[in-house]
C-alpha cells in the first residue's frame, strides 16, 4: 500500500486550506476479483466538521463518501459511528494496525481496511489545521440560517 498526502499547494492543484491523503483501502474479506481499492481522503476548513472518501472505483468511476472527522478520529481507538459508516481499530499481519471501514448503503455494504497510523497522522494534520472545538467559527452561519427559511 502506497499514501501520498498532500497539503494545500497550488503544484498539485490543492485550494488553499486543504488536505489530501491518497491511499489504498483493502477489501474484507477479498473478493475473488479485486483487493483493493484506491481512495483520497479530503479535509477543507470550508467544510471542517467532514471528511470527504473518494472511492476510485475506476479511471472514470469515483464514489464519493463524507464521513465526519470526529467520527473517523474516534474509530482510530474504539468503534465509531452509527448507521452507514462505521470504523474501528485492528490488526494486520505482523500485527500491524488497521483502520477498518463499514460503509453501508440502499444496495449492499462494503468493508474496508487501511493503514492506521497513517490516516491517524493526516487526521493529526487536520487538527492542526482546524482544532477541535473551532469548527463552527469557521461556519457562516448567517448563510446557512438562509439557505433553511422558506424564501420571502
């Protein structure tokens, strides 16, 4: 499995206030016909409470998930999340710790498996980036408070 993460820089195409990790998720348990998958994981303090997963089904194909980062935070220790999302830590051969993903949806359900010390470090990065807490300074509420009234 190969990462690449990417801070914000104009040479890779990243706006400013961004984070990317590109990754590989493992299938469990492995289909016949694929193992693996690859996937980008996306942090934007325009968006600071989510996580955006683009499953790179294929050139062509991307399947797009956001999951919250606190969410995928506390899967790095414990099980994480209700509903269609689910983490929670592992352990690989040679006991090395996995990040293990359920994603749910209408049409069936996939698990996933991944480095954990690398998405833990790149969640560490978001931190940084948008500490826990200061989220919702970041949010223009006024906006958001139109965008849900009935227009006038």
């Amino acid at each position: 499995m190969t990462e690449h993460a990417h801070p914000s820089d104009h040479a890779h195409g990243n706006r400013p206030g961004t984070l990317e990790l590109l990754t590989t998720l493992q299938f469990r348990p492995v289909p016949p016909d694929r193992d693996s998958i690859g996937c980008r994981f996306s942090y934007s303090v325009d968006d600071p409470f989510a996580v955006r997963m683009d499953l790179l089904v294929t050139a062509e194909t991307c399947v797009t998930w956001v999951v919250g980062r606190d969410l995928l935070w506390g899967g790095t220790d414990r099980l994480s999340g209700e509903g269609d999302c689910k983490v929670w830590p592992g352990t690989g051969p040679h006991d090395r710790p996995l990040l293990h993903l359920r994603l749910e949806g209408p049409h069936g359900h996939a698990t996933f498996a991944t480095h954990l010390t690398v998405l833990r470090r790149w969640l560490d990065v978001t931190y940084a980036m948008v500490p826990s807490g200061s989220e919702g300074a970041l949010l223009d509420w006024a906006t958001l408070a139109e965008s849900l009234l009935p227009p006038v």
